[in-house]
C-alpha cells in the first residue's frame, strides 16, 4: 500500500480521537500502524506517531494497560530515533521505561 493511504487513516483516527470518538478512532490507527510497519518497519518513528496517537486514544478511553503496552513499545523508537534529550519525547513518556 502507499505511504498516503496510512496517512489518511492516521488522520481519520486523530479527527476521531479529537472529537472523543475513541472507538471509530482505533481501526483507523491500527489500519496506519498495519500500512506504516509493511512501508517502513515496526521500529520507524511514522510507526510511533501512529502508536502515540492510538495510546492517546486508550487514554481517553481509561485503558490504562493499553497505553503501558503502547508506551513500552513507543518510547525505544523514539529514543533510538530523537534521542534521550528531545524535545519529541514527553516527560511523562520517559516513567514508562
């Protein structure tokens, strides 16, 4: 598949996600995440913007295991990618290690 269709599911599920549409949002962002690994790889930062946004949406939700899980699986691809110091990680990301 193309890089532009994960796009538009990763956008679909972030105007669900902002719109507390948590439900519709995630088969949006797994549908990104499936297309963004096979393009690039499971370790690719598109991989992980796509998993923030999901982890994003199981907090809305209160799914607190699930957005461990995420986190656990994000923060070394940010890490490897940015850098212990960046901007692009979140404080509160770095508890989850």
């Amino acid at each position: 598949m193309h890089e532009d269709i994960a796009n538009c599911y990763y956008y679909l599920g972030l105007s669900y996600l902002y719109s507390e549409q948590f439900e519709r949002a995630i088969p949006n962002f797994k549908e990104a995440i499936k297309i963004r690994e096979d393009l690039f790889g499971e370790s690719h930062e598109k991989v992980a913007d796509c998993l923030l946004g999901l982890t994003q949406t199981y907090i809305g939700k209160g799914d607190n295991p699930k957005v461990i899980d995420n986190y656990k699986r994000i923060l070394p691809i940010y890490i490897s990618t940015y850098g212990e110091a960046s901007e692009k990680l979140p404080s509160a990301m770095l508890l989850w290690d």
